[in-house]
C-alpha cells in the first residue's frame, strides 16, 4: 500500500491525543517522522519538502541590551530614555531614524554603529520583534509580584534563561532543543549526515532524541589528522587501520568501526561541497561572526550535495553580558553584527538563496533599563532581529513597551522590562515558514497553546 503522508499524520497525532503529556504527542510523531523519513519519496524533497529553506540561528550569548539598539527619538520619550540610561543612552543627534511600516507608539531609531541595519531594514530585508522573551503564560506585573501565575525557572540565571530560549519547553526533564525535535520529525533518516549544523559546537537548540547537530567551524570540516587520506604520508596507515576494523568482529569493534565509516564519509560529503561551492563578490568584514556566516552561506548553497531540502545553522557571538564598559563595547559589538548581516544578506542574494534563508537573532534576556555605573544588570524582555527574502521586512511586530519610564507597568523593577511576546511565538512562527503543520508545531512547542496568537505575521 502506498504511503500518504498527510493520512498517516493525522492517524498518528489522533492517537496521541489521549495522551497526558505532550512527551507522548512528540513520542508518537517522532515515529511518523522516522517512518516517512526513511521512504524514498521524503528523502527526495516529496510533498511537503521540495523546495530548500533554512534557518541561521545567531545566539548573542550573555544578554544583549537591546533597548539600546531600539532607541526612542521622539522629544519626549527620548528624554525619559536618557533620563533612565543616564551615562549608557545615545545622544538623540546621533541616532539614525527608521520608518516602520506599522504603528508604534513613538519614533524609533538605531545607534550609528547599525548603519548597516538601518539600510536592510529601510530595504524591506529586515525586521524585529518587540520585547520577546521567556514566559510560561502571558503575563503581567501585578501577575508577577503577586505570584499568581508561574515565571520560568531561574529567570535571571544565564544557563536557564539559553536553555529556555533554546528548548521553548523548560518542564521537561531530558533536555532537546526545538530544532533539533523538528529534526526528530522531519529529517531524512537515511542520510547519515544531520539536517542541524552547528559552527559553535553542541548546543542544545539543535539537540534531539534521536538527531545530534554535525560540528564545523568557519574554515571547514575537522578531519582526522592522523588518517587523513588527503596527506599522502597517511596511505599505509590508513591501510592497517583500516584492515583493522574490518578483522574485528567483536560487536563493539563492529560499531565503532562503522561509527568511524560514517563520521569520515561526513567529512568527505561536507569538505567536497564546501571545495566545490560557488563564489561571490560579497565582501565581509574582519571579525569571527562574519566568517562563519560566511562559511554558512556556502554550506547553503552546496545544499544539493548535502542532501537535505531543510537545514538549520547554528552560529554565536558572545559578549554581551556587558555589567561593564557597556558604553564601549556594545557598540562595537552591534557595528560587527550589523555589518555581517548586510554581507551575509549580500552573499544570499548573490547566490539566488536570499528568500530561502533566514536569519533571526536570539539571547538569553535583554537587560536593565537602569546603568548600574558602568553597565546594565540582567533583565528580561528585549528585541530581536529577523532578516530574509521571506520576512516582511521593515517593520516592528509584537509590543513595543509603551512607557520606559522606572516602576511602570512593564517594569518589574529595576528597569527589567516584562515580555509581551514569548520566545514559543517566535519560534513557531519560523517554523512555520520552515513547513511544520500544525499539529507538529504544537508537538514541538507544547507551551504554544498558551498564548494567544501562534503565528506573529513576520514571515511572507
């Protein structure tokens, strides 16, 4: 009997409806995605999956104090901005304006080290979302002080709030990221390399049950360097090492061997398409966030060779847990964001890809409002950046906080600003555009069904 995947979808999640947790939903569906995975006509783009897209997840690790990089210029909210910031706020002069496409409740510009993030989002290439962050339900002040709905765990706590961030389901207890459970489902089990590639090492966001991202770096694959067959001193010991493995017949010898076999035909796969990869005329600037977005961009467009019509990239920038010599360093750290996102935008437009990638920024919180003399503490909310051909670039989604002022309603105290929109929100949006159903994005992000709107409009 032939395969069809829609039916055996909605067979598999009616069975899981009688279940009590949303593991046993997730469980069930992992099933189906192993199931049509391994069929040929998944492993070859059918149905849902016959175009690329890919998602380029830019962590800035340490807590990016975003409510400088979303800076009011309107007279009066200015004033209340530097009258809170203090030694940390941009003089209004210096601020470059930006026109959003939607209302916002007052005008809006970047700091001049952003310039090239005033140009992409003035191109339609760019947008953000408003005051994004860690929440279990929708949630506000009184709310929060009175203890009358629950917080996410160790709310101000690095680890726990890139955990969150990462996992958008900090209830469970073994620890897997959201693309890496939409890896779980989708990804083409007979292809031995991942659809989840890190240029950070492990991390979670791409962690599932049964998938684990493939580790590269900006200059390339890791190979074996005492059995590289590219070094021709190698050849007789990769012969004896090779006789080796294959005389053992020990069950672990076996598994180790074809472990080893996997891991060097990954190798082969990856470097051959990064050889072979075309080039651009995009220039990037000199730092190391650049470069790995420069090494993404060709991984996405050897895609082909890679074998998979979905992929998610993991890149990181740290930096930004800026308790001190803020005034200093953030900007720095925004100018060498922007500009290697306008050259990564370059390059995928080079290369056809531009509406098949995007790219969204995430951190573990924003920070506070108040300067703490020489920097910000950690707070909660902050905004993120979406860019893409796909994005309905230029504008502002989500809630901009209405009032900056210290003690209002969205300030939980201390100038830590209270999320309106949650990280599931976010997440789910992407994927969406990236070809979940439904019924997968709820298994994916069992808090979703929480909030309101589970589809926040940003992407085309």
């Amino acid at each position: 009997m032939k395969l069809n995947r829609r039916n055996f979808i909605k067979s598999m999640v009616s069975s899981s409806i009688g279940s009590s947790t949303a593991r046993g939903m997730l469980g069930n569906m992992t099933l189906m995605g192993s199931t049509l995975a391994s069929s040929s006509a998944f492993a070859l783009g059918g149905d849902r999956f016959n175009d690329y897209k890919a998602l380029v997840c830019i962590f800035l690790h340490g807590g990016n104090d975003s409510f400088n990089m979303l800076v009011p210029t309107s007279n009066n909210e200015y004033q209340i901005y530097k009258n809170v910031r203090q030694n940390l706020a941009f003089e209004q002069s210096d601020l470059l304006s930006i026109t959003p496409n939607s209302a916002v409740p007052y005008s809006l510009g970047l700091p001049s080290s952003m310039s090239a993030t005033q140009q992409l989002f003035q191109q339609g290439n760019l947008a953000f979302i408003a005051n994004t962050g860690t929440l279990l339900q929708p949630t506000l002040k009184n709310d929060a002080l009175q203890n009358s709905v629950p917080l996410p765990p160790q709310l101000f706590s690095h680890n726990d709030q890139q955990k969150h961030w990462q996992t958008a389901w900090p209830e469970q207890v073994a620890y897997t990221g959201w693309a890496g459970r939409m890896a779980d489902l989708i990804m083409d089990t007979q292809n031995p390399l991942s659809m989840n590639l890190s240029l950070d090492g492990s991390n979670l966001l791409q962690t599932g049950t049964t998938s684990l991202p493939y580790s590269l770096d900006e200059s390339g694959v890791t190979t074996f360097e005492a059995i590289n067959p590219d070094e021709p001193w190698n050849t007789h010991r990769l012969e004896v090492f090779q006789q080796l493995m294959n005389a053992d017949k020990h069950i672990l010898g076996q598994a180790h061997s074809s472990i080893y076999n996997r891991a060097q035909n990954n190798i082969n796969v990856v470097a051959n398409s990064i050889e072979n990869a075309d080039a651009t005329n995009a220039i990037y600037p000199d730092n190391p966030l650049a470069k790995k977005l420069m090494m993404v961009a060709k991984l996405a467009s050897s895609q082909q060779a890679l074998s998979h019509p979905r992929q998610v990239f993991f890149v990181s920038l740290g930096g930004f847990d800026t308790h001190d010599n803020q005034a200093i360093s953030h900007p720095e750290l925004l100018q060498g964001l922007s500009e290697s996102l306008l050259a990564f935008n370059n390059d995928l437009q080079a290369r056809g890809l531009a509406n098949n990638v995007t790219t969204f920024t995430m951190s573990e919180f924003g920070r506070t409002l108040t300067s703490n003399g020489d920097g910000t503490d950690h707070g909660w909310g902050g905004h993120q950046m979406i860019m893409g051909g796909a994005v309905k670039g230029g504008d502002i989604y989500g809630t901009m906080p209405e009032d900056l002022s210290l003690d209002s309603d969205d300030d939980l105290g201390d100038g830590r600003i209270i999320p309106t929109t949650s990280v599931d929100q976010y997440s789910a949006t992407l994927a969406k555009w990236f070809g979940l159903t439904e019924n997968e994005i709820t298994a994916i992000f069992p808090n979703l069904s929480r909030f309101n709107e589970s589809d926040l409009g940003f992407m085309s």
